[in-house]
C-alpha cells in the first residue's frame, strides 16, 4: 500500500513575541526578544528571576469564563492556538468527514499550576482534604486534546504525548502516521505549556537548567554563545492543521508545506544530560531523513533544539556534524529559542511554524544574543546570528530533544 | 433575603456563570442552572467553605436546588 502524502493547511501560534501566527513571524525575522521580568508570581527569592511570558492574552475573549475556569492555562493557550489554525486552514465544519479528524497535541507538564495551587490551598488547612472536583481535570494532560475535540466535534483518534521537550514533535510525527495510513484525513497537532510557575521555574532552577543572567533578562537566550548558561523558560503554544494531500486538495485548501519524515530515537544515556557524542541526536535526524527517503545535502535549514545550556548546545551540533559532515556548514543553522524561550512541549509546535514561515518568506529567523564566539563550537556552522538571513530554502529540519533523552525530528518542504 | 440567601447566590452566579435573576429558591442546579455533577459538587464544597460547615454525603445529595441548599445552610448554621 502506498502512503498517502501529508500536507500543512492551517497555523496558529500564541507566543512570547506574538499572539498570532503573522505577528510571531514578523517578530522572529525582526529578532526580538520575549524575555522579561516574571510577573506571574514574586519570584524574588528564585535564582531565576524572569521568562519569555506571554502578553496581554485575554482568555475570556476565546473561552466562555464559565469554561475557561475549568481549565488550565495549558489549555486555554491550547484552544486558542487551535482556532486560529482552524479559521486558517478555512475548514468547513459541517463539510468535512469530522470521525476522521483527530487531535494529537503535546505538552511536557500538563496543569502544572492548577497542580501547585490545589496543593498550596491544602497545605494551609488542618489536613481535611477539600479537593475541587476540576482539579484532576484541570491538572492532566490529555485535556488540552480532550477540549478541543468537544470544541470542534473532532471525533478521531484523541490523546496527548508527553516526551518533555520533544513532546509536540512527537505528536505531529504519531499524526503522520496515522494520516499516511488513511486513519484519518486530517488532524490537529500541536502543544502548549504553562510551567512559568513557582513549581516550574524552581524546579528547573533546583536542576540548573535555567539561565540566572537576572541582570539582562534579554540577552539571556543566547544558543552557541561562549556565556551561554541555560534556558529562559517560554509559554504558550502553537497548533498546525495536518491534512492528507488530496483531501486538501479536493477542498482548495493553502498547503503551507508538506511535512515529509519523521524520526525518533532515545539516548538511552542520562534522565537530564545528553549523550556525549550526541548519538541519540544523530539517530533522530538519521532516521528522520530515512523516512522522508532523502539526502542529507537537501536540508537547507534545521532550527535546532538549541536551548542555551553549555553542554547540549555543542553536542547537537556535533551530531549534525557528523550526519551532514561538509555540508553541516552550507546549511543555515539557528535556535529561535534566543527569542521565544523554551516552550518545553510546546518548543516543537512553534518551531515548526518558524520552519514552515521560513519557507514561505524564504528568510531564515535569526540565533540572537551573540555576543563571544565560543571556541568549542565550529566557526563553519553558520548559526544566522544575531540577524535573519535570506535563502532559497526547500526542506527544513526540526529538531526536539527532551528530558528522559527523547529525540523527535520533523521535515517539512516546500509545495511545488 | 438573609444574609446566607445572599451568600448562596452569589456563590452560584459566580461559580455556575448565570445571572442573579436565574437563582431562584427553586432552581434546579442541573435542570435549572446547567451544571453537571462535578460542578454540583464544587457548589456543595463552596458552601462548606464559605460557611465553615461540613455538609455529609448523604445530605449533600439531597440538595439538588437553591431553595434546598439555602434551607439547609440555615437550619445548620450557628447551631
């Protein structure tokens, strides 16, 4: 049986630097940064004292505030996200076949902050547990593809992948699948995280993962930087509408992109630090061009996983390196990261829109904040810092690696 | 209205989303108001909140209306 091909027909995105799909492009290519101050709690005692938040999101203004308070913030990003993608992909509801619609969308944590202050809220009692019966509901992950499917009446294949920072590429790879195989016709994809929390940002502190440059918030994300010193937590999400190609055709959908491959690994290594020789990383993208059954050479760009921190910036270039060899440094190579934070679960979702943004406006979105050339990281890899760079860009590669050493990489190209 | 009546209502209106006016004594949580059966029992646990009164399972279950809820609360409050 032949697969059936893939294509990108709809995109939402709600960001550190844009609420919406157009105004997060234009910031990337300009190179802003979303870091700022912590406002969602006083995080003076933290070591780390700011985050790429999201900005003026008025939730009551997509969700009833009679639904809304039965979710996590996850989840209002997550169907925020999805209706922008849905109006994007123009979907006729009431044409289209809505059993063979799914939702597979990703999020590292879930309801992190409903989970921190039900437990707050218990801890100041005398032990008599006073749980609010949303509580589980709000907490767990799978509700973010829960609710959208009721929002819609998406009847199809339904769940949440949870592979902490690859988690949405994960899911756009499971849709894939299930849309090559003829399971469904189309399907939402996408992720969202709300971890700027106390339990999330102190966490990430106890585990030093977090940049703690308190001093310039700004310039904190700064991938292939020498004085790079960890991540800057991000919020949000994005959402991609993934549809078989002649199903799109048939109804005279915009195919944004063809999302051609898929590969997945495991590190088998450490639950935090990444594989030395980044073979885990070299599996992925190896097997990821297998599936889209192309040459390494037809990769004109990857946004890389590229959070910031000293030891897993340099590995994954050095496992491209070693997939690409000379061709490592004719590509374009740039973490957005430095602009949006990392989105955690949601990091895949609103990278894949950079990708598929690049493609469109053949720019590549730059690594801002570079300031020192870092003597471990080779000068021929050209990372596209500090401004956008144009190019002819055909196929694009994104890559995903999380927490546990999940690796998920996804490659697009450009319709013909 | 007493002052419990009033505290009742407004914990519905807030909770349920529905206007004032709907809240009548004998409104119904679920025919009435809209609410499931987690939103019925979120009320009930506002209601131990609000007035610092436990309200048995038992009883909880047969209070399935504002009427009902208010006449509870002020047959059990301050005794």
């Amino acid at each position: 049986m032949a697969f059936k091909r893939v294509v990108v027909t709809g995109l939402g995105a709600l960001t550190p630097i844009g609420n919406d799909v157009p105004t997060y492009w234009s910031n990337l290519a300009a190179g802003m940064s979303g870091a700022g101050l912590i406002t969602k709690f006083d995080a003076s005692k933290f070591r780390t004292h700011f985050a790429c938040e999201l900005k003026g999101v008025d939730v009551t203004q997509y969700i009833p505030r009679q639904e809304a308070r039965k979710m996590d913030a996850f989840t209002h990003y997550a169907l925020i996200a999805t209706e922008e993608a849905v109006k994007d992909a123009e979907l006729n509801l009431d044409a289209i076949d809505k059993n063979k619609v799914g939702v597979i969308w990703g999020s590292g944590i879930g309801g992190l902050k409903s989970f921190e202050d039900e437990m707050i809220d218990y801890a100041k009692g005398d032990g008599t547990p006073r749980i609010n019966p949303f509580f589980i509901v709000r907490m767990i992950a799978d509700s973010a593809s829960g609710q959208i499917s009721m929002r819609y009446g998406f009847r199809g294949t339904n769940y949440v992948t949870v592979s902490a920072c690859a988690s949405t590429n994960n899911a756009i790879i499971d849709a894939l699948n299930y849309i090559r195989l003829g399971r469904l016709n189309m399907c939402v994809v996408g992720g969202s995280e709300a971890a700027v929390t106390k339990a999330g940002i102190g966490g990430f502190n106890a585990n030093r993962a977090l940049s703690e440059r308190n001093d310039s918030p700004e310039t904190a994300s700064r991938p292939y930087d020498k004085d790079r010193d960890g991540f800057v937590m991000g919020e949000g999400a994005g959402a991609l509408i993934l549809e078989e190609y002649e199903h799109a055709q048939s109804r005279g959908a915009k195919i944004y992109a063809e999302l051609i491959g898929g590969g997945m690994s495991s590190d088998a290594y450490h639950i935090t630090a990444p594989h030395p020789d980044g073979l885990g990383a070299f599996l992925g993208m190896q097997d990821a061009l297998n599936d889209a059954g192309i040459a390494p050479e037809e990769i004109d760009y990857i946004n890389t996983h590229g959070t910031s921190t000293p030891i897993g910036d340099p590995q994954e270039l050095k496992a491209i390196y070693q997939l690409f060899g000379e061709h490592s440094f004719k590509m374009n190579i740039s973490s957005t990261k430095s602009m949006t934070g990392h989105l955690l679960g949601a990091a895949g979702a609103v990278e894949a829109i950079a990708c598929i943004k690049a493609m469109e406006h053949q720019l590549v979105p730059p690594t801002i904040n570079h300031f020192t050339d870092d003597d471990e990281i080779d000068s021929r890899f050209n990372l596209t810092f500090n401004t956008a760079q144009e190019r002819s860009i055909t196929t694009v590669m994104s890559n995903a690696f999380g927490f546990g050493g999940h690796n998920a990489i996804v490659i697009f190209r450009k319709p013909s | 209205m007493s002052d419990i009546a009033q505290k009742v209502k407004n914990i519905i209106v807030e909770k349920l989303g529905v206007e004032e006016s709907e809240v009548t004594p004998e409104a119904s949580f679920t025919n009435d108001l809209g609410a499931d059966s987690l939103d019925t029992v979120e009320l009930i646990m506002e209601f131990e909140k609000e007035f610092n009164l436990p309200i048995p399972d038992d009883e909880a279950e047969k209070i399935s209306t504002v009427g009902l809820a208010i006449e509870y609360l002020e047959k059990h409050i301050g005794k």
